[in-house]
C-alpha cells in the first residue's frame, strides 16, 4: 500500500507518501520498503525486503480520512504516542480488509 506519516510526535510534517508491503502482526504494524521503489544505485536495492518502521496498534485509532489527500480509499491512524499516518490504497475491498484488521486488533488490545 502507499502510506506516508503526517504528524511526528504531535508536529504536523510534510507528507512524503511511499510504497510499502505492510504487514499486522501481535499488534504491531510494519512498513517495509518495497525493493523495487528503491532509487536506483542505492545500496537498499536488493531483492530483500527490509523492514521500514513499526507503529504499535495499541491505543491507537483508525477510520477513514476525510479530506485529507486528493487519492482515493486513504485511512487515517493515529497512535496513542502522538503521531498519524495516511494508509492508501486504490483497490477499495482490500483497504477496507485494513481497516477492519486493524479495528479488530486495536479492539482486541485494549488500552492498558
Ligand atoms: O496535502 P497536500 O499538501 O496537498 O499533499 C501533497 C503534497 O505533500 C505533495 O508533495 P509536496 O510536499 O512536494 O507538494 C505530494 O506529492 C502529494 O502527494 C500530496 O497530496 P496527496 O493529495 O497525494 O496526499
């Protein structure tokens, strides 16, 4: 999916959307870079695929963003540290399989 992190730590920063194959696992989610998206003649572009960033669920909050970006089927999430992300993706059913993913996960956590 294509995502980009729009608030650090409570500070709004400039959208910088990338691709990433995303995986939900024990209530983490983690952005990998997608070899392939690599700027060629970097030495990341290997056909590993190298994990990004985690963003832990727990505490968090996920729907749909709203005017947000100008790209379609964008989700909204934002952590209980203080930073959002926008998750996009233009085949509807399979971001909607995200969101309710990760609704259930964080549902699941709960908050303590
Ligand atoms: O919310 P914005 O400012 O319209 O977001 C766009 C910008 O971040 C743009 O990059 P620049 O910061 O270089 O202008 C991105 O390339 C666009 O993708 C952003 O808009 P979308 O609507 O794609 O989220």
């Amino acid at each position: 999916m294509n995502k980009t992190k729009v608030v650090d730590n409570g500070k709004k920063i400039r959208k910088n959307w990338s691709q990433s194959w995303t995986v939900l696992h024990g209530g983490i989610l983690t952005f990998h870079r997608d070899p392939k998206s690599a700027p060629p003649g970097t030495a990341s572009k290997t056909s590993q695929i190298t994990p990004e960033y985690t963003v832990e669920l727990r505490g968090a909050s996920v729907g749909w963003a709203t005017n947000k970006s100008s790209k379609k089927n964008v989700l909204e999430l934002k952590t209980r540290q203080g930073c959002e992300f926008l998750m996009q993706y233009d085949t509807e059913s399979i971001i909607s399989d995200w969101l309710k993913a990760m609704q259930d996960t964080i549902r699941q956590l709960g908050v303590d």
